[in-house]
C-alpha cells in the first residue's frame, strides 16, 4: 500500500467540512495498480458528488461511468446531475471520447 492510498483512505473517511474540501490532487495521481480500482470504486459510490474527483483515478472510465449515470439523473428538480454534467462538459477526457 503506498502513502497516496493511505491518503486517500483518510481523506475519504472524512466528514463534515473536511470531506466537502475534497481530496488533494497529489493523492489521486499518485494512486497505483488495485489501489486505483479501490479508489475509483469508492468514489463511483459518492457520485455525482464526487465527479470532479473520478477523473483524477481514470479519467475514460469514468467517462463512461458518468455518461450512464446521467440519464437517470436528470428530470430530478431537487437532483445534482448538474455536477455530473458539468465534469463532463469540462473535461478534456470527454473530448477524445466517442459518443456511444
């Protein structure tokens, strides 16, 4: 286990403001191998609130993770799809990625 993962553990154990800070960049790139999986699953799990962050574990797949999950999203008028949208719309990933 590397210290970015141990990181990122703590990080997403947190609660209240600290977990509404987000999570330190340095920590999701320096994430390797299974770790990556781990982490990409946990935050799949926070979704949509945790969709700028997916992007920084593996941003193709998480491409496709956030393109199937908006869909079921949108419509809700108390819903947050808009952070799904918005990372999508914003991330360089989406561009060289066809539309399925």
């Amino acid at each position: 286990m590397t210290a970015a993962f141990s990181d990122f553990i703590r990080q997403y154990k947190m609660t209240g403001s600290q977990k509404a800070d987000g999570y330190s960049t340095h920590v999701l790139e320096g994430l390797m191998g299974r770790e990556k999986d781990i982490a990409f699953k946990l935050l799949e799990q926070g979704l949509p609130w945790s969709a700028q962050w997916i992007f920084l574990v593996d941003a193709k797949r998480a491409v496709t993770v956030l393109k199937a999950q908006e869909p079921a999203l949108r419509g809700d008028p108390h819903g947050d799809v808009y952070m799904i949208q918005q990372n999508l719309v914003s991330t360089p990933a989406t561009c060289s990625i066809k539309n399925t």
